[in-house]
C-alpha cells in the first residue's frame, strides 16, 4: 500500500525516512567497526541523520494533522508505507559498501539541502539550512575513505570498486521526479532533484578521480522505494528498529 | 526580569560540557519576560532534551514557571555563538575551542589546533567525529597528548 499521507506530509515523510533508514544501517557498525575512530565517526553520522529524520517526520506528521508525531511514523508504519530511496536500505556489507553508500547518498543530500535552505516554505528550509552543516561533513567524511580505500592496497580498491558496483543501480532513483516532488515544488517546499544530477555527477567524479576509480558503468535502475515497493532487506531492518515498541507500545524512558 | 531570567540560564551547565553553560554555548536565542528561545547544536545532539529539561528545571525553582521555553531550528546555530568566556573555559576544561569565524569554511582546510594543555600548534586531527557531535579527536605532537577539539560548524 502507497502511504495515505497528503503530497507535502509524503514528501516530508520521504526526506525522513531516507534520514531514518540510513541512520539505522549506519548504527549497525556501533561497536564493530574497524577501529575507535571509524565507529565513532559511523556513530555520529547516523546520530545526525536521526536527527534530521525526528524533524522531518515530525513535520510530516503535522502536516497531516492527523496526531501522529515523529515516533508513531518510524516505529508504527509497515515496510510498504517506508517511502525511502532504495540506496539508503542497502545492506553495510564490508566497509567499503557502507562508504560507498555514504559516499553517493551525502554528497546528493547535500545538493538536495543547498537547495531546499533556499525555499520559501520556512519549516523545509529551517531543517535543511541546519543539517546542511551537518551533511557536509558526512559528505567529506566518506569521500576522503574513498580515496583512501580507492587509492590504496589492492584488496582495499578491489571492495571500493565492489561496493560502489553493488550501490550504483539506486543512484537513478535519488533523481527521479515524481507528482509529490511537483506538488511539494507548488507549495514552495519541494527540489527540482534532476536539476542536482550534473553538479552530483561533477562531484563524484572528481572524488573518483582521485581515488584513481573508474566511474560504474551504467546499468538499468531500480526504483520504487518511493511508492513502497522496497527490498527485501527493509524488512528486517524495521523488524529490528521496531520490535520494542511493536511489542510495548508507548513505551519511554 | 529578564536579566534575571537570564542569570538564572548562566547557571545551568550543558549535559556533555559541564564546564560551560548554555549561555556560553549560544543555545540560547532569546530572554524575554514570557519566554525562552533555545536552538540545538546538532539535529541529533542526544543532549537537546536534556538541555531543555536543565532549563525548565532552574526556571521553576526560581518562581519562573509561567516562562515558556521554544525551540527555534532557523537560523541554525554556529559556533561563532560560543562566547569569549565560553571559549576560555573550554580550553580551560581540555577542549580547544573553535577558531572564529571559521564556519563551514574549516572543513577542508582544517585549521591548526592550539593545544589546550602546552599551547603547542604542532597538533593533528586524529578523527574528524569524536565523543559527542560537537568535538573532533586532535593528538598534539608536542606534548603526545591526545585532546578533544570544538568542531567549527
């Protein structure tokens, strides 16, 4: 089932789960990344990104009106009402995968946020002018270890190049436009996303260059997260983020 | 009033850098005689809660119930905000401060660090996340000790 909420509460729920999905993945290296630095540093980007996704659905849940706050939207929807891109819930796989994910996903969120700071709808731009600081370090965070990994032994650039292979089919859909994006755009909160391609094309490829990598060579995309039609990795990921609250709900601290 | 509203919010410490208070820190936006307004630091600053509960606290022992506290996201915070006794406190608790006017700026060409326990610059960034979201892991070569920085953001 495609999510009830109206076009601005969807399109503020699908900036949110985007942030909430990847902040879950990315929490999954706490305590066995590959040394203190590297967990710390996974730890605090998905810190942030929950961040950015508690405002974003709480956003979305007023928009609706309908009382649901930030919590009831992450831990009481089903996998198909998750409205995330399909790159976010891509598994962490080694090390390499989870940067390669970062790696394409911060660097358009960034364009995406420059963007949205300018719009004329206050709360969008209020949220993206703030995590913008934000993402730009998570941006530069995962393109200096692709030119570490890219550029170094042959193992390290054999799983960059394996990584950014495996997450290079859900980059498509971070462009895609859709009837939420044009309604969101109407009200004066929505980003013109394909208009972000050439600037995340000339930014990517220059990390890649000096990373001494070739760009993945295109291939067909695959999308739907959008509408709810998710991977079969979402499941589980919600199965875990979900279980205490699926089980006591309203539970608190 | 306000003023001493706002001596009142000078007494209340951040949760993660007891050594400075939330006025130090630029957390506080506005004084008014009917409200406070607050800002977070980080969107996902674990503390935020924290720092508000700290003030709402404080507020009411001090007969200040009626205050009402706001959060305000725009515009964002930076760290330009951390005042003059901010910052001497931070390095007296270990933490080298931000350089002003650094900003986003900062990112790529990170500043040299001084250290906060010899005063060396002969310093380098070990992590760019650290402890807490808003400090960086910094190793200074002069005196081999490890210490905290204050991210510029």
């Amino acid at each position: 089932m495609v999510s009830a909420l109206p076009p601005l509460a969807d399109y503020a729920a699908r900036l949110g789960d985007d942030s909430l999905v990847l902040g879950q993945r990315l929490g999954e290296w706490c305590g066995h990344a590959p040394a203190i630095e590297v967990d710390l540093s996974l730890s605090n980007v998905a810190l942030d990104l929950i961040g950015q996704a508690t405002h974003f659905l709480g956003l979305a849940g007023a928009i609706e009106g309908a009382g649901r706050d930030a919590d009831k939207l992450a831990f009481h929807r089903d996998v198909m009402d998750f409205s995330n891109c399909l790159l976010v819930e891509q598994p962490n796989g080694d090390f390499a995968q989870t940067i390669a994910r970062q790696f394409l996903f911060s660097h358009y969120q960034a364009l995406l946020f420059e963007q949205m700071a300018q719009v004329k709808d206050e709360r969008f731009a209020a949220i993206a002018a703030k995590a913008l600081k934000e993402v730009n370090y998570h941006a530069t965070l995962a393109s200096d270890w692709v030119v570490r990994l890219g550029d170094g032994t042959d193992e390290s650039k054999a799983r960059m190049i394996a990584g950014l292979d495996w997450m290079w089919r859900f980059t498509d859909e971070l462009f895609a436009m859709d009837d939420v994006d044009a309604a969101a755009i109407a009200a004066g909160a929505g980003v013109d996303k394909a208009a972000l391609r050439a600037d995340w094309d000339a930014r990517v490829d220059a990390v890649l260059a000096e990373a001494t990598l070739a760009r993945p060579a295109a291939r067909r995309a695959i999308v739907g997260g959008r509408v709810g039609r998710h991977s079969e990795h979402l499941g589980h990921l919600l199965s875990e983020m979900q279980f205490l609250q699926r089980a006591y709900p309203g539970a608190s601290w | 009033m306000t003023k001493e509203i706002r001596r009142i919010l000078e007494s209340v410490p951040d949760p993660e850098i007891p050594a400075v208070s939330v006025v130090d820190l630029g957390i506080v936006r506005e004084v008014s005689a009917d409200r406070v307004v607050i800002t977070p630091t980080y969107t996902g600053c674990p503390a935020t809660h924290t720092i508000e509960q700290s003030i709402r606290a404080a507020l009411d022992a001090h007969g200040f119930a009626d205050v009402a506290i706001e959060t305000a996201l725009a515009p964002p915070w930076s760290t330009d905000w951390i005042s003059d006794a901010g910052r001497e406190k931070l390095r007296a608790y270990g933490i080298a401060p931000p350089p002003k006017g650094a900003g986003a700026s900062a990112l790529k060409n990170a500043q040299a660090a001084e250290c906060p326990r010899c005063g060396s610059m002969h310093t380098e960034e070990v992590s760019r996340f650290g402890s807490t979201p808003c400090k960086a892991l910094w190793r200074c070569k002069a005196c081999a000790e490890p210490f905290d920085r204050f991210k510029c953001h």
